[in-house]
C-alpha cells in the first residue's frame, strides 16, 4: 500500500514537473513575442473560468477529448497503440449524421439509431486493426494511422458529393433536423445535454476496471504470455478491446455532431485525436489522471483563444505547449521503460548469482 502510494506521488509530481516546464518555455515565448507572461498566463486563465459562459465553453471542449481519452486509455492499457482516434471520430460522426438525414423516422427513435450508428461503425473501424494484427501481425500504430487517412478521404468525398449541402457550395452536409439536436442546458450557452452522457461513462470507467473484461485487457499490456498463461484468449480480447475503445470515440463523434456542429464537413475531428492522445498518456491511462489532465487541455485550449484575442500573443504558443507536453511524456514513457529494463536485467543477473552460490 505504501509503495503504491509511494508511485502515484512520485507520478504525479513528474506530471507537475513536465506541465510546469512547458508553461515556463512558453512563457519564454511570449517574452520574446514582447508580452508579459503574467498577463498572458492570466488572460488565459480568466478566458477558461472567468465567467459561467467560459466555463460553459470549457465543458464543451472537454466533452470530445474526455471520451476519446477514455477510449484510447483502454486500447493503451493492453499495450495495443491506438492513434485513429481521428479517423474512428469521423466514421461514427458520418455513421450518425447519415442516420439522421437520411432514414425518415421520428426523432425519438432516430436519436438512439443515430447513437448506435455512430458507435457501431467506430467500433468496426478500430477493430480492423485489431483483425489486421491478429491475421498478419500488422503494427496498429501503421494501420490506424492509415485508417485514418481512408476516414479522411472518404468524408471528403461525402461532403464534397452524395451527402453536400445542396443549398451551398461548402463542403459540409446539411443540417441534422432541429428535433435531433441536443438539449442546451443555458439558454445561449453551448453547453448541451451530452455533458451528461460524458458523466455516466466517466463513472463507468472508474469501475470498468475491476471487472472481468477490464482484468484482461489489463493482463494483455502484461505481455502476450502471461494473458494466454491466464487463460485469456488474446486474439479475441484484442479485436474486442480495440471495438470498446473505437465505440468510447464514435459516441464522441455522435455528441459533436448532435450538440455543436449539426452536420458534418471537413475536417470535422479537429485536433481531438490529438489531444485526447496527450491527454490519455499524461493522465497515465487512469481515470483520475484523464479527467485532471482533461479539465487542463480544454482550458488551455480555451484560455488560448481568449489569449489571442486580448493580446498580442498568438494561439501558436499554446500549440508549442501542446508539443512540448507530447515531447516530455514521451521521453518520460522512454526514461521509465528503459529504468524497468535494467532493473529486471539487474534482478536476473543477482538472481544467477544467488543460484550459483
């Protein structure tokens, strides 16, 4: 229990550290932009919390990258690196609006068809990399990044053809119907009903991982040998665990175009992926983790906004924040899975030693 304890502190003080080393580069940024750091830290901390409405808006913003970071930590956690969020975004949004604009049934069955939709086909389009590592023993970092480029290409293709507005030259759908649209919660605010979709699955997550389906996903990030020693049928647990974690980002998908875009066009998935990537690492894949590194990206991303527009500071310094954090997470990933490494080597070789004796 102590050194479990112990490890979380240990942690989340590199987590603090690495945060507080991109801030402090980009406040060097901004200096030589010739900006006060302290007012550009400020304003974009007042254009995260400073009022009900950037509150509101900082909700909207954590809603996608929340559940897509919850859907990538479940891929992660069985060591199987997940990176089309991106693409399973836009195939559940697609999914979702198709249903919509194009299955004429009242609103209140199309809602929940739309839903499943939209999950179903993001669950399919992650599992093919499931299949594809399972069948030809394909890296999944190559086939999601791939799958993502095919997502891409294929809503470009809808928006620019069966699926275009007629009414514009644009290349985005029409609009969903008014009574599919989600509930919002503050008159004007954007802050809709899908907020309490987002709730219910971060509960879930807290307990996901105590159960059966959890405890095996847990035992394939062990290593392929001690999951089949414990009699976990790998190649099956590996295509379902890449559907949970597609179907966690296409319910994202299906909120993003039901509560903030009503429709779809290009580029729809933004740089959610992304983040929800960073934020999935930085939180450590644990659910307390996701949500506080969560609640920290969609403020910077909010508070960036408001930065650029207050003062003279551009949102690319965020941007830079945003890579610097990938970068130290990534070498922290590397500093700790090379320590483990000679730690185990130093625990074989004192083993042989005491074996010889």
């Amino acid at each position: 229990m102590e050194s479990k304890l112990k490890s979380t502190v240990k942690e989340v003080l590199g987590t603090v550290i690495m945060l507080a080393l991109a801030l402090l580069v980009g406040a060097v940024l901004v200096v030589i932009s010739g900006n006060s750091p302290m007012e550009a830290y400020s304003t974009m901390l007042r254009g995260a919390f400073g009022s009900a409405q950037k509150i509101c808006e900082l909700f909207v913003e954590l809603i996608p990258i929340l559940l897509m970071a919850f859907g990538i930590s479940v891929a992660f956690r069985a060591q199987l690196w997940n990176i089309g969020a991106t693409g399973q975004f836009t195939i559940g949004a697609i999914a979702a609006a198709a249903v919509a604009l194009y299955i004429p049934v009242p609103s209140g069955i199309a809602i929940p068809l739309s839903m499943i939709a939209a999950v179903v086909a993001a669950a399919f389009w992650a599992a093919l990399a499931g299949w594809l590592k399972n069948r030809f023993n394909a890296n999944e970092v190559i086939t999601t990044l791939m799958l993502n480029y095919i997502a891409n290409c294929f809503l470009l293709y809808l928006v620019n053809g069966p699926m275009q507005d007629p009414e514009t030259d644009l290349s985005q759908s029409a609009l969903v119907p008014v009574g599919m649209m989600l509930t919002r919660l503050f008159g004007d605010y954007r802050l809709h009903s899908g907020i309490f979709i987002m709730l219910i699955v971060t509960v879930i997550m807290f307990f996901f991982w105590k159960t059966n389906f959890g405890y095996r996903i847990n035992l394939i990030g062990q290593g392929e040998k001690v999951a089949t020693y414990a009699g976990v049928n790998v190649k099956r647990t590996t295509v379902m665990t890449m559907m949970l974690s597609g179907a966690l980002i296409g319910l994202a998908g299906w909120i993003q175009i039901f509560g903030i875009q009503y429709r779809i066009l290009s580029g729809i998935a933004g740089s959610y992926g992304d983040i929800a990537t960073i934020v999935a690492l930085l939180g450590a894949l644990n659910p307390y983790g996701i949500i506080a590194a969560g609640v920290f990206f969609a403020a910077l991303r909010c508070g960036g906004n408001s930065m650029q527009r207050m003062t003279d500071v551009p949102f690319s310094v965020v941007d830079v924040i945003e890579g610097l954090i990938i970068i130290f997470v990534i070498a922290k990933t590397i500093v700790n899975n090379k320590t483990l490494g000679l730690r185990d080597k130093f625990r074989r070789k004192q083993g042989g030693k005491a074996h010889v004796e």
